[in-house]
C-alpha cells in the first residue's frame, strides 16, 4: 500500500499524526484541530472488531465495491443489475447499500417499506430472491423521506455493523454500493474488509470531461489504498432507443408543442415499416475528448465497456427489477450482460 495513512480526516492539520497513533491528540501539530479531543481520547491499536468482521467475511467468495467520482452517473443502477445479474447466474449474491444519505438501492431492488429483522446470528438482509440479499439503511428508517443527517463517525459506525452484524451466509459475491467520491464511507469500507480480501472496484461514469475528472481522482484512491481497479463502466453512453418507442412532438402557431406521436407512428407504419426496428441514437454527452476509454488508456486501468442510456432500463430501475427479464431493455441489457460476463470470467 503506498500511504498507510488514508485514515486521517480531511478537515486534519497538516503532520498528522493519525488517529491510531500514540501520538493522536497530543503532538504539536494537533493543536487546535477539530478533531483533537476525538483523537486524544479514542483507544488506540488495532480495531478488535477486525477479528468479527474477517470471520464474518470468511464465507464470501468475491467483494468488489462499486464507486463513482460524481453523482448521477447511474453507479446505484449498476449495482442494482449487476446483483440481478449475478443471481440469475446462479450465484449467492449480497448487495450492501453504504450510501447513508441518499440509499437508493431499497427501491432499485423493489424493497421499499421492507424492515429488518435480527436473530441470534445477527441481522438478517432483506431477500429479493433465496439467492440475492439486500441490506441498506433505507431498511431502517421510519419514513422513506427522513433525511440522514449524521457526522463520519456515526456513519462509520453504521458501515460496522453491517460488515459485523449482518449474517450474509455463504456468498459468492458481496457487492457494495458506495457513495459518490472519496470521504468516510470509502475510507472505512476499506479499513473493515481489506484484510479480508477485496477482489476490487469498478467505477462508473458518464463520457464528458466533468465526470472523467473526478473519476481520476476515484482512480487515485484505489490506488493510494491498494485496491485494484477492476475496471470502469462508461454508462449514459449515448441515448438509444427503438423507433416505436419513441416520442413526437410538433410546435403550433402559439409556441406550445402538440402530441403527434400517433400520426407519426401511423405514417412510418403505412410508408416505411421497416424503420421501426431501426434504433435511433443520438449524443447526450460531449465526448469528443475519447470519454472513459481514452482516460482508461492514459491512467493505465480497464476499460470494461459503454452502457447507452436506454429509457427502458431507467423505467426497470424505477419499478425494482431486472432490466434482463424481458425483452424492453433491448439496447441496454446486452451491453450490461457483455461487461457482467467479462467480469465473472476474470474471476474463473
């Protein structure tokens, strides 16, 4: 690893000792950080809840985390369909939520109002199928619009429990979805699993520059942190969608726009049939600068493949389902299915 100090805060004085240190809270250069009373008065050494955690992890096969250097790049989405993918496959697939404030994943799996249940062996996920469990804090709040409003500590507390507690069984694949960045959540998820083995993260972005720069700063941390880079996913690649699901729109003589969606389709289906198996596409993103396969060249990484922005594949997100269980998601599914198969190969 090429800096063992990825746990000191952001908001530290420079010459931090760290917060393990003995040093933590008493040297010079802590005088008048915030964090100077947490440090000086947190124990020191080694986590004993590390020894829980691994044995709890020693029944998973692969974890690999999910991260993004911006929000809104779909990140959550892909994690939601790569767990439906793995379990199709016949795999024993967990999918943890560690996004504290903002967990999406209770509704990209079809669980919104779902609870959490404990037992003697800790707590239990919430099964979309026996093969695929979810655990998330959107599970444990009382109002799906309750606002998460916690300081890192507390959140890194939470992301504890659910690498300690959470009773997971036997699993093939552990997949976390993380927030967006590189804050408390990434550090700690980090610290708690690392010693157990991470097989590694994929990162998600969208093709223009705005996202790319913060996915090099994503890159950066894996790299700081000894996490290998299984690859990045460049999603909203384009959008694409059928002919005949499309929309038609045309401006009258008052500036408003008239519905003529069925006169249009009415028209193609009398006069050119064939178009309506024609895929339209068109450029959402600038990514006339060589979006993520070019940056994946430069930073030396993966590249493991574009997903087009489908509308069908957003609707499946939206209704908690499988965007590979019908036949709608036509542009976005095989895409998806292409990057999933590459990557459970590389763990063959």
């Amino acid at each position: 690893m090429e800096n063992r100090n990825y746990d000191i805060p952001e908001n530290a004085n420079e010459h931090c000792p760290g917060p393990q240190s003995e040093e933590a809270g008493k040297a010079d250069s802590c005088a008048g950080c915030p964090n100077q009373q947490i440090c000086a008065t947190a124990p020191k050494g080694p986590d004993p809840d590390l020894v829980t955690i691994a044995e709890r992890m020693a029944t998973i096969k692969h974890k690999i985390l999910i991260l993004s250097g911006k929000g809104g790049v779909g990140k959550s989405t892909f994690s939601a369909q790569l767990s439906f993918a793995l379990a199709e496959l016949e795999n024993q697939v967990g999918l943890l939520d560690i996004d504290i404030c903002g967990p999406s994943i209770p509704k990209m799996m079809g669980l919104e109002g779902h609870d959490i249940h404990q037992s003697n062996l800790g707590w239990s996920p919430v099964y979309v199928e026996s093969n695929l469990g979810i655990m998330s804090i959107g599970f444990m709040l009382p109002h799906p619009d309750e606002a998460v409003i916690w300081r890192g500590p507390r959140k890194n507390g939470l992301i504890k429990q659910f690498v300690k507690d959470v009773n997971w069984g036997e699993l093939d694949y552990l997949v976390v979805d993380a927030p967006p960045g590189t804050s408390d959540e990434h550090i700690s998820i980090v610290q708690f699993l690392q010693a157990t083995g991470i097989d590694g993260a994929i990162i998600v972005t969208t093709p223009q520059q705005v996202s790319l720069i913060d996915v090099r700063k994503e890159i950066s941390f894996c790299k700081k942190v000894g996490i290998r880079v299984l690859g990045v996913v460049e999603n909203m690649s384009g959008l694409r969608q059928p002919i005949s699901d499309m929309r038609f729109l045309k401006s009258n003589e008052t500036g408003d726009e008239d519905d003529v969606t069925e006169w249009a389709l009415s028209y193609i289906r009398s006069n050119a049939p064939e178009l309506l198996s024609v895929i339209s596409c068109s450029e959402v993103f600038d990514a006339t600068g060589g979006g993520a396969a070019k940056m994946c060249m430069e930073m030396g990484v993966p590249f493991l493949g574009k997903v087009p922005m489908d509308p069908q594949l957003c609707r499946a997100a939206e209704e908690g389902r499988s965007c590979f269980t019908d036949q709608k998601c036509t542009v976005s599914a095989p895409a998806l299915k292409k990057i999933i198969q590459n990557l459970v190969s590389s763990f063959e």
